[in-house]
C-alpha cells in the first residue's frame, strides 16, 4: 500500500467541491491520474492565493494504478503459440499405406460394420475382416468416398515407443492357407560355361542378349519374365556358369523353384555341372535337364544321360523320373517340351504366394547407373510392391521411386514370383539381402541403427578376439626377452648403441596395389574372390586398396596416384579426358582382368639365372702331359650331343649324379690345333682349370650357359 499527499486551500477552494471532484469521478483511474499530476495543485492555487493552508491526506493503493510500458514493450511483438491438437477439418479423413479396416473405421470415425458392408460394394477391396490391410491407397479412397468423405494420405502413425527404441524388422510368419493365390514359378538356368544357358533364354523370350554378352559369357545374374505359348508366365533367372561366379550361382539357387540343368551334347557332365547337382541336391530343388546342342554331328545323347546317372540324378528310363529333353537352344529345336515340362513341374508343386502384406523379397543383383543412381534388381517374394513403400535392406533402405521391368519399361505393381528393378536407394543393398518393407522412414531408420549397432557389437568381438591373440604373444614375448635379459646380468642389460627404429624397413619385394570399379555388385565380389586366391605373396604383393560398384571418378583417381595402383574398370564408364599419371584398364571379361594382372605381376619379379645345356661329351681317356716342370691332365673326349664352347661353363657327372657344377676350359684342342668349338661326333682334347679333380673313363662333361630368364607367377585362379 502506498498514501499520495494533496496540499488544498481550503479557504479559496472549498473542501466539498474537491471532494465532490474527487469521489465523483467515474473509475479509480481517473482519480489516480487526477492526484497523480503535478499541475493540479497549481491550478487551485491559481484561484485565489494561498493565505492559510491545512494539509488533508488521501490514501489510495499503488495496485490499483496501471503501470504505463516502456517504448521496447509498445514495439514488441506478441507470439500466439500454435495448438498441437488442431481439429480435422469436417469431412476429411486420413489415410495411410497398409492401413488395416480397422484403422480405417476409427479414421473416418464409424462402426465397423459400416465400413464392411461399403466395401463389398468397392472393385478390389479384398478381405472385409478387421485386420485385413489395404495395400492399395486408391481402393482406399473408394471406400471413403463411398462414405461421402475425402482423404487425405499421411504417414502411418508410430507409437512413442517405437520412435524412442531402436528394433530390428523380420519376415512375417507363415501365410494363412485361404490368403495364398497362384504365382508364377522362378526357374534358375544353370550349367557349364559355354554349354548354352543365355542362347537358350535368348530363343525362350526372343531378344538378343547372348549377343550383348561380354565374349557370350554371363558376368551378373538377369532375371527376366517369359510369357509361354500356354498363357502362364514364368520367372527366369540366367546365373553364370564361369567358375569366378560360385557365390553368385548359388544365391540364384537360393532363389528358385526349378533348375534347367543346361548340358552340352558334345561336352557332357563338367564341373559346374557337379556343383549344380549338389546345389540342387542341398536345397531340395527339383531338376530339369535340358542336352543342348543336339543338331552338332557325331553328339551322343545316351552317354551324357549315363553320366548324369553316375553322378546321382536318376533321369527317365534309368530309374528315376527327372525330365530330360533334346534341344537346340541355338535354332529352336524341342523348346515346346523343355517349356511344357517346365510348366508341368510348377502345376505338380502348386507353387502358391500371399499377394497381401508388408512386401517381402531378395535382391538379385545391384548397380550404380550413371543417370539414374542406384538399382537393384529384385524377385518378390510376398506381399505386393507399389512406388512409395519404404524398404529395408541389410544396412541400407529405400523409398520406391521406380519400379520397372527386365526392358526398362515402368510398372506400377509388382506381384510375387516376379522380377523388378528397384529405383529410389538411398545406399547400395548387396546381393542375396532380404528386402521387407516398413511402415515409415522413421521405422526405417531405427531398423538401421539397430542394425548398425549390432555390426558394431559383433565386430567388436572378432577384435577382442585378435587383440587378446595379439596380446598374448606380446607377453610371450616380452616375458623371454625379460627372463634373457635378467640371465644376462645388470652390465649387459645396458642398450648399447643407438635405439633401433620401430617402423619395419621396407623389405624390397615388388608391389602391386589395384583399384577395382565395377557394374554391379556381383561382378566386385566375383573379382574380389579371385584376386582372394593370389598364394604368390613372397616373390610379388598383391594388394586391394579400393573396390566399389559405379564409373570411375576423380577420387578414385587421386587414391591411385598416392598408392601408384592400377585402376581395373570391369564394364564401367571411364573419364573422358586423358589422365597420363594414373593408369586405367577397361575390360568386361573376367579371364582378360586375370591374364592382365599375371603380366603386371611376371613384369615386376626381378630375372633368374637358368642354366641352359649346350653340349655334352664322354670322357674317352686321360693324359697325363708335363708342361714345363708342370703335370697336366687332358682329357680324351668325344661330343656326343649339341656343341662344346671353349668360353661356356662346364660340369662334371658320374653315373647320373653331379660330381662337380662349375668349371672352366684352359685349352680346347682337335688334333694339334687350337680351336673355340667342337661339333657333335668330333673328338678332342680338353684341359680342365681345375687339376685337382680325378676324372674316370666313362664320366659325362656337360657344357652349358647362364641366361637371364624372366620369372613367370605361379598364381592359378582355377580356371
């Protein structure tokens, strides 16, 4: 509380009428402002003078005067905070992909029931029950409309829990028996190189991809769709039948329904041949033969199906019932059967996939593509993929972009059993990852860093392992030194001389460091697997420094100009402009890359001394001449095979075995004359630098030369 004192002549003007003033005024604030200013009491006093004056005290609160703002509190400006909740606009609902019909009645905000007797009025609506899921934003739609409502398509909602709390996506259990529909079978083409596989494609779908080849050999895996002459479609997969392509050939195993074991008529049962058979044996997979080539002449049919017999596969009419047809890949011979017989064995398996649901499916292959970044080629296994889903793949993720087929054409649905070419990763999948599709990027990312941390836990461990290994042979170590050094005494413990270096000198030997850059990631990993099998590190190192899947660019550049590497670019664009300080190699078969490096690495080992034989000869009988005061011993020879040299190296054998490996001649003589050489049949007399030897009759004298020869690397990448 405060008091405010007002001073008031009371003679000249009386105390009613500023009382009346006072209390009459309409609002505390007025009053305020009236005793608040200075000016009234010179107004009164203006009235009349002052002559006798009484003091008279007013008590007013402060809290009932208002404070005036400052000149920063008129020019600020006030903020409304947003409401969280705002309120949906009336008529508009929410919608998001793979919600389920129950999600949708409480969206729109009616029963149930509602929403399942409008659905069965809606083309394409599917399974009314409650937790039946609407793959299909446009179906969805339909219903709504049908509601008298409009959407709006939003992200799917994720509880708080899960944002907060990183966790892995796994595949989806067991389908429902009265969820699954027919699909079309994957058939995996296998077999030898050479024997035919992509020829034979060619003539199934009628394009030229054999041509387009490398050499007319596979280097990646192509999975492609082939409409039959019956209607049914089915999925094919071209797997390589190079020996560099095992890991490849076996994820394509991975993926299949049926193998078409293409054999060579002229060639029959060769190792590739005997790895499909145990693939196919391992994973239960059912085989087809298919003897190619059968319009070459002198091709025995019977002995290529007795062969297949001994290594296991009981064929028709020796035991077993596995189909074995006749074709020829190359002029379309018994097509008709091999595509009959392959459509018999898919109807026999009732092969059946679940076309609702989070998508689930395997990635083929993957590539980085120069206009429209990173594909991956991709066989669905389960569910049915549209653009906009989100998915996951190992440790990368992708929202679909794109989905087009083995011609590049567009496509809008991809259902199970079918091949698709992904466009929209964020980071390249490997090949033979698992695909499954999520509700959100959100649920993506934790997916990722759940996984990440998990690389992270089991990397950490393979390094605890090889720390505690590198560890204990450090103390191994330390403690014998430490118990020498205690033996020794304190004297020599001393360190004399200066303190050795800890970094290892360079040991000499020749180097290689290569950079690999390739089409897809397959074609890397078939290299890198190669290269694993180079066992010629102590005369010449071989060292990866780099691989990746894409063009060449200017940081793989710089990475070879401070390592002096050789960048091999496997079937990928190069840098236009000339680079003369680093070296690039363009090749798109894989034995070419091969026989390139063996030359690179012959040309760094350092040459050999190779003793070559020119000449031998028999000793006949020995002589013993005085030369001087000097007894010399020459020996009576005939040349028996090549030519003797006077200036060559000779040694000496008996019996077959070496007796001496360097001598040299002081005299060469064919009768009495003095000669450089002697022919084959011609006798002669050689006196040896070297007396101290006792020669026999009968001894061999082998003359030979020294000649630097380069070394050739022993490497064998088995084929």
């Amino acid at each position: 509380m405060g008091s405010l004192k007002l001073k008031i002549n009371e003679n000249d003007v009386p105390s009613s009428k500023v009382s009346e003033d006072l209390l009459n005024t309409k609002n505390q604030q007025e009053t305020a402002l009236i005793i608040g200013n200075e000016l009234l009491y010179t107004r009164l006093s203006a009235i009349a003078p002052v002559t006798n004056i009484h003091q008279r005290q007013f008590q007013f609160s402060a809290a009932l005067c208002k404070r005036r703002k400052t000149a920063e509190e008129k020019h600020a400006i006030e903020y409304t905070p947003k409401k969280k909740n705002k309120p949906q606009m009336s008529g508009v609902v929410d919608i998001w992909r793979n919600m389920t019909v129950a999600d949708l009645a409480q969206s729109c905000q009616l029963e149930l029931e509602h929403i399942q007797e409008v659905m069965l009025y809606v083309k394409g609506a599917g399974n009314i029950d409650a937790n039946a899921r609407l793959e299909d934003p446009k179906i969805i739609k339909d219903i709504a409309a049908k509601c008298g409502l409009k959407t709006k398509i939003v992200a799917a909602p994720v509880m708080e829990e899960e944002v907060l709390k990183d966790r892995d996506v796994v595949p989806r259990p067991p389908p429902a028996p009265e969820n699954l529909k027919e699909r079309p079978p994957v058939v995996t083409v296998m077999g030898h190189v050479d024997h035919g596989k992509t020829t034979l494609l060619d003539s199934l779908r009628g394009a030229s991809v054999a041509a387009g080849e490398a050499g007319g050999i596979t280097q990646h895996i192509g999975a492609f769709t082939v409409e039959l002459d019956n209607g049914e479609k089915v999925t094919f997969l071209d797997t390589p039948g190079h020996a560099a392509f095992s890991a490849m050939r076996a994820r394509g195993a991975n993926l299949t329904d049926i193998i078409v074991l293409v054999v060579a008529a002229e060639d029959g049962v060769m190792q590739q041949t005997k790895e499909v058979l145990g693939l196919a044996k391992e994973l239960s997979v059912p085989i087809i033969v298919a003897i190619n080539k059968i319009d070459k002449p002198g091709v025995d049919i019977d002995r290529v199906k007795k062969e297949l017999s001994q290594h296991g596969l009981a064929l028709e009419g020796y035991g077993g019932d596995t189909i074995a047809v006749g074709i020829s890949a190359l002029h379309g011979t018994n097509l008709d059967e091999l595509t009959e017989a392959v459509s018999t064995q898919a109807t026999l398996m009732g092969l059946k996939g679940e076309y609702t649901g989070p998508v689930e499916g395997v990635v083929v292959e993957s590539k980085v593509d120069s206009h429209r970044g990173k594909l991956s080629t991709a066989i669905v296994s389960r569910g049915t993929l549209r653009k906009g889903a989100i998915l996951v793949s190992g440790q990368a993720w992708a929202k679909v972009r794109g989905l087009f087929d083995h011609a590049g054409q567009p496509i809008s649905v991809v259902t199970p059993g079918m091949p698709v070419e992904i466009l929209g990763w964020r980071e390249l999948p490997l090949a033979g990852d698992m695909i499954l599709e999520v509700e959100s990027e959100k649920m993506a990312n934790s997916v990722l860093r759940w996984r990440a941390n998990q690389a992270m836990k089991e990397k950490a461990l393979s390094d605890a392992e090889a720390i505690n290994l590198k560890r204990k042979e450090h103390d191994e170590q330390y403690q014998a030194e430490r118990e020498k050094a205690r033996l020794s005494g304190f004297y020599r413990r001393k360190q004399q001389g200066p303190r050795q270096k800890e970094a290892t000198p360079d040991d000499g030997k020749p180097r290689i460091n290569v950079i690999v850059k390739g089409d897809v990631h397959g074609s890397v990993e078939a290299i890198l697997d190669v290269l694993e099998t180079y066992d010629d590190n102590e005369r010449c190192r071989l060292d990866v420094i780099h691989y990746a899947v894409g063009d060449v660019n200017e940081s793989d550049l710089e990475l070879a100009r401070m390592f002096d590497a050789i960048v091999y670019a496997f079937s990928v664009n190069v840098p236009n402009k000339p680079t003369k300080d680093v070296n690039i190699r363009s090749v798109n078969i894989i034995y070419r890359l091969v026989d390139d490096l063996k030359k690179e690495i012959n040309a760094k080992l350092p040459l050999v001394d190779v003793a070559e034989e020119v000449g031998e000869a028999n000793v006949l009988q020995l002589f013993d001449i005085n030369e001087g005061r000097r007894k010399v011993t020459v020996v009576g020879c005939r040349c028996t095979k090549g030519l003797l040299k006077k200036s060559l190296k000779y040694k000496v054998k008996r019996n077959g075995e070496l007796l001496v490996d360097e001598l040299s001649l002081e005299s060469m003589r064919h009768l009495k004359n003095e000669v450089d050489s002697i022919k084959k049949d011609v006798e002669c007399g050689l006196r040896l630098d070297d007396q101290t030897i006792e020669l026999k009759v009968g001894d061999t004298i082998v003359c030979y030369q020294i000649n630097r020869v380069p070394q050739q690397t022993e490497w064998d990448p088995g084929f």
